[in-house]
C-alpha cells in the first residue's frame, strides 16, 4: 500500500512539474515610482487587462518596479531570467533602464520587448525588439509637419540620456535633408526642476520651432520654462509626451503645441479605412472603461500591443518547444521575427531578422493641443 501511494505521489507530482513547465512567464520591469512613474503606471493598468492564457498555456505576470532607475531595471531583469525562469521580458518604459535590461536579457537568450524607443550598438538587438516607434519614424512625422508650417530653423532642448540623445541624432539629418537647421541645442537631467538658463539660451538663438524631448509629466515643466522667457515661435514634442500629463500640468503654456503620436491615443479621430481603427477603439475603450474617461495613454497602447505580439508569435512558438525552455525562447524570437504585416493599435508592424523597430514612416500621427485636448492635424 505505502508503495502505490508512493508512486501515486511521484506520479502527481511530476504531473504538476509538467503543468507549471507549460505556463508561460512573463517579466514586466516598469517605472512605477520616479519620474517614470507617469509612463509605468498606466502600463501596469493595462496589463491588468492582459490575457490569462496564450496558445492554450496559462500566463503568469511577474510586474517589478525599476524605480526609473537603470541599475534597478537590471538587477530585476536578472532576477526574472535567473529566478523566475521568464520566456520574455517587457520593459521598462524609460530608454536608459530599457537600455541597461538588453544586456542581461541577450545574455539569457530571452526576448525583450522594449516599451521604449532603446537604441544598443549594431548587432546587440538580436533579442531586442521595440513596440514603441523609433524615433526616425516619429522625426520624419514632425520634419513632415515643420516643413508644411514654413520652418527653417530649429531649436532642441532634450534629455541628456539617451532618449534625448537618440532624438538628436535622428532629427538632425531629417532636418538638413529637408532644407532646414538645428540653430542651438540645450539639454538637461530627467531630475532637473528647471531649465532656466537653457530657455534663455533658445528664446535668444529664437529658432523658427522649438522640438523638446522629454517624457510624461518631465515634458511639461521645460516647456512652460520656454514660453515664460516669452518665446513666440511653434513647440514640438514627441510620442513620449502625448500623455495626458502633459495637457494637465501644462495648462494653458501647451495650447497650440504640435504632439507626434501613434494612433492609439487618438482612436475615434483616425478615419475609418485606417488599419488600427478598429484595435486602437478597443484599446481606448476597455483602457478607459478601467481606469476612466480621458486617461488613455500611448504607454498603456504598447502593453496592448505586446498582448497582440505575444498572441501570434506564442503558438508558434509552441510548435518547436515547451515555454520555460531555451527552445522556446528562440522559438518565440524567430516567430516575432518572421510574424509579418501585424496591425496593432499603434500602427503596422512588420519586425524582420534585420528589422526589430518594424513600424514604416506612414506610422507617425500629429496631434495639435486645442482646448486642452489632443486633435489630429
């Protein structure tokens, strides 16, 4: 009898070790506290509409907090490769914790879909793959729109990191192809409270257009700082401030400014033949049915939008390996990579193995701030 209900007790519990080696786990690093806390948060909202299961396999989230810290977002993402044994990490919402994840992840051979626009040396994105657009997409959008409002010189004010250093070398280019020029470049530090004296050195260069690159709540504050000096000319900012931070906190300093986003934020203003119409209006309306009316916001469109991956590249992924495998973690690599034309929420995407931003130049949309509200141009 003890030797039956020995067998029994093998038996369920190699059961049970066979249940939980088909679960998939999922790593979230998010900037939940900190000045990326206006960007993570929303995200953790809409992973609370995130699927339970994928492919038939149950899914389990493990949500961590990087504090927008680079360090933080690293040490996490050790722990979920070495810990918990995660098939995928998503995250974090700031370029440079994004940035410090993508080592850790490349060295595990696990799948990193970046909430940020991360730029990594040549050849180091082979694990990498971003759902927001790339800031050369975006800049074409804002380029686009500057030459048709007559601009031809432009002023920069932008992080030091690399969000704002990735902007930089993206706009420059576009702007010299396009017949224009950046006439003075000011940065500052995401902890900054103020940027005094680079608006006073901007208002004095007094550009055609000002482009600030900061994220969430962060764009605010230089972007008041500029029209306090009594700078007249058009301001621009970037997909990482169309939140609704920016309207709150900007007040009447941000009416008539010129916002590039995806087309999530925007859903019931893109015309009916759009391809993300349909994604982008379930987006806004399960989003806000969560968390409220008015408080749809781009970060929380790239979680959707990671459901949307996940759910295609995961059931083939399956067809080569069990999740909790490096089978299936390449797997899940080479599925995203040859996934093709996917329409989600915030675009088309169409990542390739030498192709792991995937949204075209078509992506880019240009709000204006009227009345406190974003409108499409």
């Amino acid at each position: 009898m003890k030797t039956v209900k020995t067998l029994i007790a093998v038996a369920v519990t190699a059961l049970a070790s066979t249940t939980a080696l088909a679960d998939i786990n999922v790593g979230v690093i998010l900037s939940l506290t900190g000045p990326g806390s206006g960007l993570g948060i929303p995200m953790q909202n809409q992973f609370k509409l995130f699927p339970q299961t994928i492919g038939g396999e149950k899914v389990n989230l493990i949500i961590l907090d990087d504090a927008s810290d680079p360090g933080k977002g690293a040490a996490n993402a050790r722990r979920l490769v070495t810990d918990d044994k995660v098939d995928v990490i998503i995250g974090s919402t700031l370029t440079p914790v994004a940035a410090a994840i993508a080592p850790v992840a490349a060295e595990a051979k696990t799948v990193q879909l970046a909430a940020s626009p991360v730029g990594v040396p040549p050849g180091a994105d082979q694990w990498l793959f971003r759902l927001p657009q790339g800031n050369d997409v975006m800049g074409f959008a804002v380029v686009e729109h500057m030459k048709k409002q007559g601009i031809k010189t432009i002023g920069f004010l932008g992080y030091t990191d690399a969000y704002g250093e990735l902007w930089l070398k993206a706009m420059t280019p576009l702007a010299e192809k396009a017949g224009m020029k950046i006439v003075a470049a000011e940065r500052f530090a995401r902890a900054d409270t103020s940027v005094t004296p680079q608006a006073l050195k901007l208002t004095a260069a007094n550009p055609d257009a000002i482009l600030v690159v900061a994220t969430g709540s962060g764009a605010a504050m230089p972007h008041k700082a500029i029209v306090e000096r009594g700078y007249k000319g058009k301001i621009y900012q970037t997909h990482a401030a169309a939140t609704p931070d920016l309207v709150r906190i900007g007040g009447k300093d941000v009416e008539g400014s010129f916002v590039v986003s995806g087309p999530a934020v925007i859903a019931e203003q893109l015309p009916d033949n759009h391809p993300s119409k349909k994604l982008a209006m379930d987006f806004v309306t399960n989003y806000e049915k969560l968390v409220g009316p008015g408080m749809r916001n781009q970060f929380a469109g790239h979680a959707y939008d990671a459901a949307i991956a996940l759910n295609k590249a995961v059931p083939i992924a399956l067809k080569t390996a069990k999740p909790g495998t490096p089978e299936f973690r390449a797997g899940l690599r080479d599925a995203l990579e040859t996934m093709g034309r996917t329409v989600f929420a915030h675009g088309v995407m169409n990542w390739t193995k030498d192709d792991h931003w995937g949204f075209t130049n078509e992506t880019g949309v240009m709000l204006k701030v009227v009345d406190g509200k974003f409108k499409v141009e």
